[in-house]
C-alpha cells in the first residue's frame, strides 16, 4: 500500500516537471565515509564528495568528468540512494530522496535507470530474461513483458540475440543490453557509470550514438560520468569537473570546452581536443622550417556567459584574409580541428615567412583578434613554455601518473604542479596524442594523406 | 557363519560369506544410509543456506552488513566445524535426547548429523556467493529489487553451478558422517561394513559395502557435475 502512494507520489511529481526544469538537484551535498578506510587514525575522513550543490535540468546530458577518486560515482549514486548523502539534500523528480526510507525508495529507483562500466548484466540470464528482470520487480502481466522486451530489444538493434546469454555478446552489444534493461520501465533518468570507458573508441561512439538517440527520441534526461574528455565532447549538452570531491568548473560543455579556468579542465581538454603541437614536435618543425612557426587558436565562436556578455572571443577566423593583405607565404604543418556540439575548436600551426617586417605587421594583426602561439624561427627560437604562458591558453599537459590514487586529494595537489611540465612527460605526451588521432573529424595536417582524404570528402 | 569359522580354525575369505543370512541386513543398511544421507542433506542443506547466506549477507560491505553479527557467526561456525564428528557425535548425546528423546539409533544419528551439516554447508554457501559480482547486486539494486529478492533471485542463481558442486561435495562429507553412525546404533552402510566385515575378518562383506559407497558418491558426483556444467555453458 505504501509503495503504490509513493509511486503515485512519484509520478504526479514527475509529471510537473517540464524541460529545461530541474530534475536532479544537490544541495550542499557531502559524504563522507568512516575514517576506518583511510587507516590513519586520528585523521579526518577524506570527503569523497564535499559540498556538492549542483542542478541538472530535465533533458540534459549532463556530463560529470572527474579523474577517480574524485567523488563522481559517489556523486551520482546519491541520484538513485545506493549512496546516502552525510549531509545535505538530494532532491530528484521534486522527492527529496535523502530523507526516504528504503521501502519508500524501492519503487522511486524503478523510475531511474542505471548502467554501469562493467554492464553488469546477470550471467546466468539470457539477454531477454536480464531485460525482463526490472518489469518482473515492477509486477508487470507477462504479455506486457513479453511486449516490453521486444520493443526494447528492436530499439537497441538485439532482436536476434534474446536467447543468447551475456557471455556470448560483445562488449558493445552487453552495454546496449544494459541500456534497455535500464529503460525497461520507462525511466525519466538514466544514469550512465563510466559506461563507455571498458570499450574501444569505435563501439564507444556506437554506445554513444544510442544514448543519444535514448535521449531525444525518449526525452530522457541523462547523467553521464566519464574520465574521457571526448565522452563529454561528443553527446553532453552541460559539464561538471570534479576534483577532490568538489565541483571546481561547470557550464554548456562549449563554453567549457572553449573557455576552461581551472588546469583540471584545461588538462581534460587538452586530452580531448586541441591542435597544439608538443614541446618536440615544435622543435623539429623549426629544424625544418625555416619560417616563423605560429600555432593560431581557433574557435568558431564567441563564448558568452548567461547575461550575453562575451568570455572569450572567436579565433583565427580571418587569417586567410590576414595573410592576402599582408601578402606572407604560409604553410600548414600542423593542427586539429574538433567539433564541439557542432561547432569547430581547435589550433594549427603555421610556418610564415617572407620580409621580416610583413610577418611582424602581420602577426600584430592577428593577434589583434586570435590567440596566437608565436614559437619563433630556428634562429631565434621562443622557448615552448614561454610561448604558451604568453598566449594565456590552455598547454596539452596530460594525465598526472596518481591520477588513479585512492586519495581524491592527490588529483588536487598535481593540478597545482600544471606548468612544472618537463621532457620526462613526453612519452605520456605521445601517448595522449595518439588518443586524439581517435577524435571524430580531426585531421593531422601533417599526414598529407589525411589531408587529401579530407579535401576529396569535402568535394563529394 | 561363525561356527564354521571357528571349526575350521583358519580363515578363509568369500566363501564363508552367507548372503542369505547377510542380503536382508544389508538392504537395511543402504536403507539406513539412504535415510540418514537424504535427511541431513535436505535439512542440514536447506538450514545451512539460510546461514551462510546470513554469514555472507552480514559481511562487511554487503546487503546486511554488520560486523557484530558476522564475527559472531564465524566464530560459532570456525569452533564447529573442525570438531571430529566421531567426538561430536558423543559431546551433542544430551542435546540429541532433548530433541529427539533417545540417544540411539537412526534418528538419534540424524540430529547431530545435521547440525554439523548445516555448519558445513553455510562455510560453503559463504565461500561461493563472496565470488559473485558486487556489481550484479548494485544493478539489482538500482532497479528497485528488495534485499530477499536480490537474494533469491540474483544471488542465487548467479553462484549456482559451484553451490551445486559445493552440495555434492557436502553428500560425501555426509555419507562420512553416517559411517560413524554405527557407534551409536544408527546402522547404515558403515556400520555393515565394520560389523560383518571387518569385525568377522569378512573382506568380502567389507568391500560390498565400500562399492556401494563409492557407486553412491559416482553417481551423485556424475550428476552434480552435469547440472554444473549446463549451468556453466551460459
């Protein structure tokens, strides 16, 4: 009886809430647990999340991206209880869940799904049974369920794989069954636990694509944590950075994309997006250039903030007519173009040369209206860090080696160490980079296949 | 038989066996062993999952953590558990005339035996749910599934295939049980075999019943592993 009033409670509450209304919304939320875990005695328990408050609108995609240890599953498991905040308040579909009693609970979870990096999927059931699961906890009739299943596996593209058992299915096609046991009784929220992050890039765009789809075609509002930038880049309208159990950067993922302020963010951009040649890599281009190497930034757009005043302008978007007026040869060495919610944000790198004076003219020009990284030429080079902190943006400094720590506050304490970057990081550097050949539609200019490849897309 | 044993003043093996007088007492004793082996196994199985699905469940961490009750648990289970049956047999005589009012025969066997069989069993039922993801559990969980019905219905039958192994172990641990039956009249198997065979330096006798035995533990071992290994096929 009591469970059929909350439910109800449930639904009319739901009911009200509109699109681009808040569904989801923490409060001063912290949590922390025993001091026991840490085995110090005597010291405070580290908060795993500490003093959350953060609103999530109905039909996000509210990306939360956060090294581990950063208090982001933690975070998201207070959305459906499995997580109890210390203090503060949860409140989701207008219930405040962080004062309800487990049985009160059981029915509201049904109205959250959930899927999870290692999918978690019942080995011993088959695919169909796993999807029937929740619908049998909901006391659904059985030709409902029946039905209910058959939908559900069309709509991940699984029909002819009901009877297999998860043992059997690919990582990608475990993940899509995940998803529709998750959405099995038609969830307003869908809570996505690194759920790409055990998977190849290419089955994660897959993944990704569906949840997109679960999202527009089903309005469902989706929480999406990751440690994957490009995770964030590709399908989240909102971001939250994490770090040290605290929400440090938030915004429409452009704008954070475009304008990050604290290094966390900078450095999880950096490991997404970003046409900025390495240390190395600009080295050699002065060897073999004879030119001024200039990395020009480029953003498609202003970025504004809520009030419509601009926080960053657009960048490197007359540089074709620059280079015309001032009549300098260029050359492209090096770059990358992202899209970010379909609009273009990247950096390359040019060599100009010609008269000594056009190219100073012209690069005053530049600066006037772009973010320019000006390296210099092999004769008078301009040091990498130097060049950088001067055009103020963010540098390609990659994951710091405790970034998997147990410790949140470890991830805190490298970020301050941002700028003390040397060569020791180059091989992480590589590493980092060959990630970002996997961005959709980036194009390294130097791979003159790549290029052509591109301009005989264009052309179709 | 034993006439003839002590006439001849030698002792000769087979032939002396007298399977008409023996063929009833041992029918009887498969009878006994059946008995005692089926009883233990339902009752000290069905108890013994009900405990070490309460060990598990109270470890720390998971569905019904806590710590107080699992220390308990597993200690009373650690002090059981290594007591040789034989001495437990005797050391539970004034427990087994309270419950069951004698402290012979059959059913006098039977109720120490499943007491030790359920120790047994919950160990067992402990050790092959820990494997089980905790991530099929917190799945469960975010649908709304109530902590029984994770148990019955996820848990369960996530481990089922190493429980059925661990329930065909327990029938061998359990027909171990029932030889020492003898000692305090249970009959059985075991007692044929020390009773006529042994103690009438009948090889014979003793071995008929080691076969049987050994048939029982094959048979059941044999189907253990066939339901294991369907179970295990998905």
């Amino acid at each position: 009886m009591n469970q059929i009033k909350a439910r109800e409670a449930v639904e009319a509450a739901a009911g009200r809430i509109a699109v681009g209304e808040p569904i989801i919304e923490f409060d001063h939320v912290v949590k922390q647990y025993k001091a026991a875990r840490s085995g110090r005695k005597g010291a405070a328990a580290p908060k795993a999340v500490d003093d959350v408050s953060l609103t999530i609108n109905k039909g996000d995609i509210f990306g939360i991206i956060g090294y581990s240890g950063a208090g982001k599953s933690t975070l998201v498991r207070m959305i459906n209880a499995l997580e109890q905040p210390t203090s503060g308040t949860v409140t989701v579909l207008g219930e405040r869940i962080s004062s309800m009693s487990e049985g009160k609970l059981r029915p509201f979870r049904q109205k959250i799904g959930m899927i999870f990096q290692q999918f978690n999927l019942f080995s011993t059931k088959t695919v169909a049974d796993n999807i029937r699961f929740p619908l049998k906890l909901d006391h659904w009739r059985e030709d409902y369920q029946e039905q209910r299943v058959r939908e559900l596996l069309d709509f991940v593209g699984l029909s002819e794989h009901a009877d297999k058992y998860p043992s059997q299915l690919s990582g990608g096609q475990k993940q899509r069954v995940g998803i529709a046991r998750a959405l099995a009784t038609n969830p307003q929220i869908l809570l996505a636990d690194e759920a790409t992050s055990a998977l190849d890039p290419e089955t994660t765009t897959e993944v990704l694509e569906l949840l997109k789809r679960v999202n527009e075609q089903l309005g469902v509002t989706i929480v999406l944590i990751t440690h994957q930038m490009n995770v964030v880049q590709q399908i989240a309208n909102r971001v939250a950075v994490m770090s040290a159990g605290k929400v440090v950067e938030r915004g429409d993922v452009y704008d954070v994309f475009a304008a990050p302020k604290e290094p966390i963010t900078k450095r999880f951009i950096a490991t997404a997006m970003s046409g900025l040649p390495d240390e190395q890599r600009v080295a050699e281009m002065r060897k073999q250039w004879p030119g001024r190497i200039v990395t020009v930034v480029i953003r498609q757009h202003d970025i504004v903030d809520g009030d419509g005043k601009p926080l960053i302008t657009a960048s490197g978007q007359n540089i074709s007519d620059l280079i015309a007026k001032f009549g300098v040869t260029s050359s492209l060495l090096y770059g990358g173009i992202d899209t970010v919610r379909g609009i273009a944000i990247g950096a390359i790198t040019y060599e100009f040369s010609g008269d000594q004076s056009h190219v100073d003219e012209f690069l005053a020009a530049l600066a006037k209206d772009s973010d320019v990284v000006d390296f210099g030429t092999k004769e008078q080079p301009v040091p990498y860090a130097e060049a950088v902190e001067k055009a103020g943006i963010a540098t390609p400094v990659m994951s710091p080696d405790n970034a998997d720590g147990d410790d949140p506050h470890d991830a805190d304490d490298s970020a301050i160490m941002n700028d003390s970057v040397a060569t020791d990081e180059s091989s992480r550097l590589k590493a980092d980079w060959n990630d970002l050949e996997q961005v959709d539609d980036m194009v390294d200019v130097t791979d003159p296949r790549a290029l052509e490849a591109r301009s005989e897309e264009e052309r179709q | 038989m034993t006439n003839t044993l002590i006439a001849d003043g030698t002792v000769t093996l087979a032939s002396r066996t007298d399977w008409s007088v023996l063929k009833p007492i041992l029918w009887q004793s498969i009878g006994q062993t059946l008995e005692m082996v089926c009883i233990t196994l339902v009752v000290g199985g069905i108890l013994g999952l009900v405990l070490g699905v309460f060990l598990y469940g109270t470890r720390p961490g998971n569905l019904f953590e806590n710590a107080v009750v699992y220390r308990i648990l597993d200690i009373i289970v650690n002090i059981v558990r290594p007591i040789p049956f034989i001495i437990f047999l005797a050391a539970m005589q004034p427990v087994t005339i309270a419950v069951i009012g004698t402290s012979i025969g059959t059913s006098a066997a039977i109720f120490p035996m499943c007491v030790m069989c359920t120790f047994a069993t919950s160990r067992l039922v402990e050790q092959n749910l820990v494997p089980v993801d905790p991530g099929v559990i917190e799945a469960a969980r975010s649908m709304g599934a109530s902590k029984l019905r994770i148990i019955w219905s996820v848990l369960i039958p996530e481990a089922l295939a190493p429980l059925i192994l661990a329930y065909a172990f327990l029938f061998i641990s359990v027909l171990d049980m029932s030889a020492m039956a003898g000692y305090i009249g249970g009959g059985g198997l075991g007692n044929f075999a020390i009773a006529y065979g042994y103690q009438k330096f009948d090889q014979t006798v003793t071995w008929t019943a080691v076969i049987i035995m050994i048939v029982l533990v094959q048979v059941v071992q044999a189907i253990a592993n066939a339901i294991a290994k369907h179970l295990l096929k998905r």
